[in-house]
C-alpha cells in the first residue's frame, strides 16, 4: 500500500470546506479488500472510493465505494466526487460524460459546462419496501408521532442503497431529531434499509424546496452531511406519493447544516408508463491531492 495517489474533493457544495467530503484513491486494482477497508478507516469520510480501472471496461471505469465499517453497492457522493476526478486528473478534463461501474450497477455522470458547472447522475430507478410504523420511528429519532407528517408513509426506498424516508412537518422537527441508538438497532434488524433519512418542506435559504437530514449509525456515519443516494431515494418518493401533487419534480434539498457542512443537491424525478426516473445533481471541488505512503 505504499505511494498511492489521493484526491480530497468537496461533493454537494458552492464553495470549499463545505458539502460531503470524499477521499478518492487510483491504483485500487493493487489493493485487496481488506486493504481498501483499512485506508477508508483510516481516512474516516462518509465514504472513500477506490479506482480500479483507469480505462473503461464495458462502457465505464470500475469503482468500489467503502465507508469506515464496510463495502456499500452505491452510494450519490462518492459517484459524483470519483466521476470528477476521473474527468479531471485521468481525462484532462475534457468529457461530456463519464460512467461509474459500481456494486449496484453502471451509474452514468454527465458534466453541465455552463454556467453552474453542476454534475448530474442517473440513478437506478427506485424499488419500494416496507412501510414502517409511526410510533416506532418516532421514537427512534427522539421526537413526538404528531412531528412526523402521517399524510404520506415512512417507507423504505432504494435506487442502490436503501433508506428509511421519514416525512416530518417542520424544520424545527428536522433540526431537533436526535436517534436513540438501542431504538434504532432494535428497528434495523427487521429492515431492509439501514439509514434513516428525515425530511421537511421547509429550508433556510427562500430560493431551496426542503431540507435533509441522513442517520446511518450502522456504517460509522452517525450524521451525512450531504447524501447523494439518499436523496435519491427521496426524489423518487416525492414523485411517487405526488407530495406536491406532480408526477415530476425538480427541487433543491439542503443538508448538513446541523454539523456545520451546509450542502446542496439538485433533485429531479418524474414517472412515465410506471416507471421513476431519477437525477440527482451537485457541484464537486477538488481540495487537495497528495500520497498515501
């Protein structure tokens, strides 16, 4: 494991030292599992992502994604963020598009080069589980049934990685949810999904549509700060149980700001002969670059 090159990039974020950060590591085709485990923990990022292929293989470059616990099959803001570096330090920054070949599937990034320079991922169309009981996620998050909002289910979701979409009725809800850990491994172990993801239609900035909170305790991420794949999820919901009464949305979901990482996604879904389609989008920033020795 010895002079490996590396890439600190800021995902979901208008400017540096915002957003989700992400390690990105080349020459990931030398390393074992296990390997790739250790420097994830070592780094103790949401996420850390190692390249495999730095040519494409059947139609993209392959990419495995770890958190400091464990492998995931996908996951929104290492996508993004080792999309970035592949367009910018291994194609000199000239493609129009670039496809991740993760776990959960090939996962394609297009590259807007006007002004905003957002970047955006076609995600997996979502798959629906379970719908969970009120009281009991309620209590997982520390707070009264009456602030969760039981006009539309708590349901899990997954377009890769699953979560538990949980709608609550205020900001004030949102920012003083706190999850009791033995509620939440007691609820987990019935579940599909692993992650809670809370939501409001409230934001702090009048120009964005609503506002995120991520919980996933099981994959040492107590608190995401920006959470590509979970809003996802989301997008796919809100189009599903028309939340705003459309079969298509396009929004902006603010996230992280309870950890001082304020972050912004760009979500777009609509359904058309039964089928979701879901974009998510963001800006990503390279902060550094050095050598894992």
């Amino acid at each position: 494991m010895t002079n490996l090159t590396f890439y600190i990039v800021d995902v979901f974020t208008e400017e540096k030292y915002a957003g989700n950060q992400l390690a990105v590591f080349r020459g990931g085709a030398a390393l074992s599992g296990s390997e790739m485990q250790r420097i994830a923990r070592e780094m103790n990022f949401s996420e850390t992502t190692f390249i495999i292929t730095e040519t494409e293989r059947a139609g993209g470059y392959d990419v495995r994604i770890f958190t400091p616990n464990e492998e995931v099959p996908f996951a929104g803001h290492p996508t993004l963020g080792t999309a970035h570096v592949i367009r910018s330090e291994i194609l000199g920054g000239q493609a129009d598009r670039v496809t991740l070949n993760v776990k959960a599937g090939q996962i394609p990034v297009t590259f807007n080069q006007g002004p905003g320079g957002i970047s955006w991922m076609k995600q997996l169309s979502p798959v629906f589980g379970q719908q969970l009981d009120r009281v009991q996620v309620a209590s997982v998050l520390n707070l009264s049934p009456a602030e969760i909002d039981d006009r539309f289910p708590i349901e899990e979701v997954s377009t890769g990685l699953p979560f538990i979409i949980t709608p609550l009725k205020s900001l004030n809800a949102l920012q003083k949810a706190k999850v009791n850990l033995d509620y939440l491994f007691a609820l987990i172990e019935h579940t599909w999904a692993k992650g809670i993801l809370v939501f409001c239609p409230e934001a702090h900035s009048q120009t964005d549509h609503i506002s995120v909170r991520v919980f996933v305790d099981e994959f040492g991420i107590p608190e995401d700060p920006a959470t590509g794949s979970g809003n996802g999820c989301l997008a796919g919901y809100l189009v599903r149980h028309r939340y705003w009464g459309q079969p298509a949305i396009e929004v902006t979901s603010e996230q992280g700001y309870e950890i001082g990482r304020p972050s912004l996604l760009y979500l777009k879904a609509d359904e058309q002969d039964e089928k979701i389609n879901v974009w998510v989008g963001g800006k990503s920033i390279t902060i550094a670059k050095g050598q894992f020795l």
